[in-house]
C-alpha cells in the first residue's frame, strides 16, 4: 500500500521524499509512512537511525500529508536499540553515553512535539524504546504476532522515552512496573488490555485492515486533527520534556554503572557467540 | 422509578421541582433526577436547554437529595450538540460562535463545580459533547443498546467538556485518540473496557436494576459521599477549569473556520434532503 | 518459601530481622517479607501495627534486600483499620482522631517514599486501607479468593492513603468512585481489570508462583531497579505528599462528625452481639 516503487526525485505528495538504507519514507493518501528498514538486525535503531528520524518527523511536520506512520520491515517492528552503538563507539562508553543522552532527548522531543496525528503499525515484536515511545503515539495497531518487551533492568538501564511517566499514567504502576522494572515481555493482546495498544488484528489481515483505515483517517479535515491533538498534548507537554531530560540524564549515569556495562557486555558476547 | 406523575407546584423532597418542556426534573429518595426530553430530536441539546441545565445542576447543590442523575426520554440518551444552534442564530455564525462558546464554558463548568455524586444512566446512543461530558461524572451505568460516538473532526470541530484531558488520562492517548480525533464509535463493552463506562446491563432489565441500586446508593451518609467527591475533584478542578476555557476559546475557533463550516452545511443539507 | 522458621537474633540477610506478635518480618533469598499476622482479628491494624509497619519499612529501605513484599497470614490479607482504635482510646474520640491523623499520616508517607519495588502478595479479602495503600505498591499479585472492598461512606468515613488521587487515575472516575463513594466490592478479577491488581492466580497455587516469580525478580540488578522506580515516583511524589496531607486532615473531621460515631457505633455494637 505505500509507494516505495514510485518515481523519486521530485519533492512531493505521493512520491518518496527522502533517501536512505535504514529508514524508508515515503508518502500517499495524505500519509508519510516511515519504514524502519533493517531487517537483518531486526530494525535496531543505531545512532544515525535516530537522527535521520529526527530530521524525517521535522520533514512530516510541514508536508502536505495529515497523518504519519511508523512501521517495521520484515517480521520485526523493531528491536530497540543497537546495544553496539555504545560498545563500538570511537571515544569508548564515556563518550557513547554523552552522545547518546544527546541524542536520546532530541529524538524523543521529536516525537514530543510532533504536530499531526501520529500511529504505530507494529507489525512484529518491539523491544525497548521502540515500546517506551508508543506512550507518544496516538494510535497503535498491532498484529497479534507483535510482543512488547523493555527489559531495562536485565540490561542495568532505565526507562526512556517518557514512559516513566506514560506507562504508569496509562495503565496503573500495578502494570507499568512489571513491564518497566521486572521486565515482562506483553501478548499484543495484553498489551491491548494496558492501553498501550488501539486495536489488535489477525496477522494474516493486519496490513490490509490497518491501511484501509489509516487512508480513511488521513481524509478527515486536517486542521481539526492538528488541533485537536494540540489541546490534547498541551495538557502535559511542559511536564514531557521535564521528564525526557531527567530520564536522559538518569540513563547515562545508568550507561557508566558497573550493572548496566556488565550486563550490556554479557548480551553482545553471547550474542557473538551464537 | 421517577416521579414525573407525582404532584407538581409545591417544592420539596419527592416532588417534580422545575417546570419545562425539554429538561424533567425530578426529586424522589434522595434523588435529583434530570431527565433531557426532546426525543423527536434525540434529545439533541439546544442554547435554551443548555442554560436550563446550569440552572438545574445549581438547584441540585442545595436540594435535599444526595445525588443527581441524568437520562435520556426515548430511545437516545442524547445526540449532542443540536447544530441548527448555529444554522439558525439571528447574527449568523460569529455571533452564534461567541454566544456558543460563553454558554458551553458555563456549562461544562457547571458539571466540574458540581459537588454531589452524578450519576449517568445512558439509555441509548451518545454522541459528542453528550459523550465527553461523561468523563466529568462519577458513576457511568449503560444498557447495552447504549453506544459512544465523537465525530468531532468529520464536523470540523474539537473535543469539549474537558475530554482533551480526562479521555487520554482516563484511557491513555492510544484509545483516546481513536474517539476524539478519528470518531471511531464505541459499544456500551468497549466504553467500559476504556473506563468511560462504570458497568453494562442488558437493555431488558436495565432501568430496575440500575435504579435499584441508585436508591440504595442515594441511603448512604451524604456528608461523607460530598467531602470524598471534593477530595478526588479538588486533585483536579483547577486544572479542568483551565482545560475547560482553553477547549472552548479553540472551539470558537473551529467554529468559524472553513473546516467546520462546510461539514456543518453538508450535514444539514443532508438532513433536509433526507 | 518464607524463613519464619530461621534462626533469630543476628541481623542480616536470609534471617528473621525483627520480633513481633501481629508483624513478622523475615529477610530471604533478597527480599524482606511483611507478614500481618493477626488473623485471628482478620489481620486488622491496630495503632501498634502501623507504628512497627513505619520502622519495618524505614528498615527495610536500607537493607540488603532488593524488593520488599507485604502479605497476611491466614484467609485474609487485611480487614483495613481496627475500629477498636477509636472506641477503646482512652482520651475518648476527640484524642484518637488526633492521634490517628497524625499516625495514619506518617504510616502513608512510609508507603510514598519507599524507595525500593514494593509489592504485595493478597491472599484473601482486603478492606479499606489495605486497598487503597496498593495504589502506592508497584505491584499486586492476588488469589483468585481475594476481594476488594472499601466501605468509606458506609463508615461515614472518606478515602485515605492517596487514593482520592491513584484511584481516578488509575482506573478512571466512573470506577474509583464506585468503589470510593458507594462502597462497591470487587472480585481479584476486577481489581486486575482495572489496573489495581498486576495479576490473579488460582489459589492453590498462588503462593508457588507468586514467590518463584518474586524470587526471579529480586535477583535483577538492584540499582537499576531501585532508580527506575525513583524516576517514576518522582513525577508525583509532591502531589502524593499533598493528597495524602489533605485526606488525612478530612478523615480526622470525619471521624469526629456525626455520619461516622454513629456508623462506627452501630458496627461495633452489631459485632458484640455476635
């Protein structure tokens, strides 16, 4: 239903509007679809993932296009993120970890003020901040082959992308804590039953279904969308950015702990092993 | 259960307390019963009933019942906001957009100052501000032919009521999104499963059951049900008070637009024709 | 799977840690269990609880332990405040009301800052306090057996421990006040449904699973945890100290009005002739 296939070049509706291996984007129907497009390591995001999606959501916030979707390529929405952009950093863990608390905030301030409705199409598994960020969203389909999984504290982390503040707001700290401090791997349709999840579809039919809609959503008049979404976030977005700066400044303290350089060591050399 | 047969004229405990065409009030065992009349119409919501019903709710602070509840006559329960308010003001749209959104900020203010517990029995279909209202209640009790419809953006408009701020608080953003920016319609199940709905009864014993146990409710010691009512509110009533103004100034806003000018015409003329 | 049975005395890890009739505490395998352990009362709290409750937890925050988790012995988790509190205080009423806001403040204020993940393990029927505490737990593992009851307006009393505030914003005002105003009791499979409770299980194996998952979890790195849980505390842990300064200020009133001598009069008087 998007139209990777279409001629490219030109800047504007209905044709890809930006290069690039990792991250695909694309726009029609009044949609900018952005593909996470790294199948092969289940669509880790690395450092220059995050800031291609930073300048693709500034691109989307001013195209002709009323909504934008994120999605996965292949089985995997997206694994989270690439554990080796902090053990194969030039400046090693120190320098990773300023960059990467850099980096972090700006790229989840992107999702904070993103103007337009936003939707998540999570076609497989998710894992860590690819999770934490749907508190962001403001819709999110799943197929019922999708999992959702932030196993901060086996990795010695913390959580991001607002979702100290999301989660436990969305579903109750009985709920947030299992998954954000116990590390509880969710079913799509549990996921469902926290909130985190719009609607929850059969695999065989899921793109099918969610894209008819979606098509349908970007007909709706698009200044009250944008609006209504304005007052909806202007409610907490002060309260969002305080929390994405003191969740990023919390996790690189995390990034340099004994707990967590241990445990991110152990993953990459069984990983190496396998 | 109601006393709408009960003698008239005389104000007291147990006795039909205001006289009017299209809002029925009623006060029988420790119930302030209001009860929206307009069934021709669906019980659509016109400037004089909405300036009748900030007069009712102030009556029901200070009556001898302990709670107060509201219903629809007919087979809706409301179908919100009658939009010939607009297409049938004397000064045209702007003046109607002024006057409109004064009366609806009076209005919605008078659901967040209310101090009894209020309850809503929704007896059919629930559209727009009807339905957004409902997160300003304490207790929300559905018969299952019930439904919960926002169509704010296909009529070019914006949520009110305070549900910018109690729908995503109350669902999270992923559900509320869903109704207030796309109009996705709910069943009387999926309102509950969302915490807009306190419980669903089937249609057929409906009314007994929910009016039941209303009395019995209505027999506990109101002092304690009022101050347990502050304290949850006063967490909040700064807040709604501001949310509220701030929905009404964008609604007038809307109201003026291209937008919503349009999608209002369409939808009369649509009407006319039918 | 607990270490009552341990040998006493010395201070320190895999140990019992402090000697009591109605409180037991054992250290094990990291984690510090609180048994209430009164059930010939039904595990009800008498001033002497909550005061050794405080010191558990001021303890319990500085050992080496990594979680700590709350339970009851016997059918019951906890039948809530012992109203003989009140009408067996030797300065009369008046006395007990002051002295009650003041432990009943400090007790909830232990429960706020808490700073490691607190869990509670509900074997049977929890009534008021012993309810609305769990909103301030990060996780709630019931039986199946386990009920959920707060009685407050029937007591002619008002909520407490920061449920005026984590029950609406939990579970939405449609089901908090149900609970909170008009007494509603709820079965474990409720609770869960509205985010109170983490997860049920079938009695005859809650305790096997429950403590085998608790064990697992204690082993995970104890300061991401630890600091996870400060990030999330963190966004309200002044409005939680606000809420729980201004309900107890509103239940001191309460318990000197006239709505709850006599309801408290009346359960008393019911109970002795028994």
């Amino acid at each position: 239903p998007s139209s990777e296939a279409s001629s490219q070049g030109k800047r504007g509706a209905d044709e890809k509007v930006q290069e690039s291996k990792d991250i695909v984007v694309t726009s029609e129907d009044g949609i900018t679809k952005i593909m996470l497009n790294r199948p092969a390591k289940k669509n880790a995001l690395t450092f220059e993932m995050y800031k291609e999606i930073i300048l693709t959501l500034k691109n989307a916030s001013t195209d002709n296009s009323a909504i934008a979707v994120f999605t996965g390529a292949g089985d995997y929405y997206c694994s989270g993120n690439d554990l080796t952009n902090f053990t194969s950093a030039a400046g090693g863990m120190e320098e990773a970890a300023n960059q990467g608390a850099v980096v972090l905030r700006e790229f989840v301030n992107s999702f904070i003020d993103f103007p337009k409705p936003l939707v998540a199409v999570v076609n497989g598994p998710a894992v860590g901040i690819a999770v934490t960020l749907l508190g962001l969203f403001d819709a999110v389909y799943a197929s019922d082959k999708a999992t959702f999984h932030t196993p901060f504290s086996h990795l010695g982390q913390s959580p991001e992308a607002c979702s100290s503040y999301t989660f436990p707001k969305m579903m109750g700290s009985a709920k947030a804590t299992e998954m954000l401090l116990f590390g509880k791997k969710l079913t799509a349709r549990e996921a469902w039953a926290q909130g985190l999840v719009s609607e929850v579809f059969p695999d065989s039919t899921f793109e099918k279904e969610v894209w008819t809609r979606l098509r349908a959503y970007a007909k709706l008049p698009p200044n009250s969308m944008r609006i209504s979404k304005e007052l909806i976030r202007n409610n907490e977005k002060e309260k969002l950015h305080a929390v994405n700066a003191e969740e990023c400044t919390t996790l690189k303290a995390r990034w340099l702990s004994e707990e967590c350089i241990n445990a991110i060591m152990n993953f990459v050399s069984r990983k190496a092993k396998l």
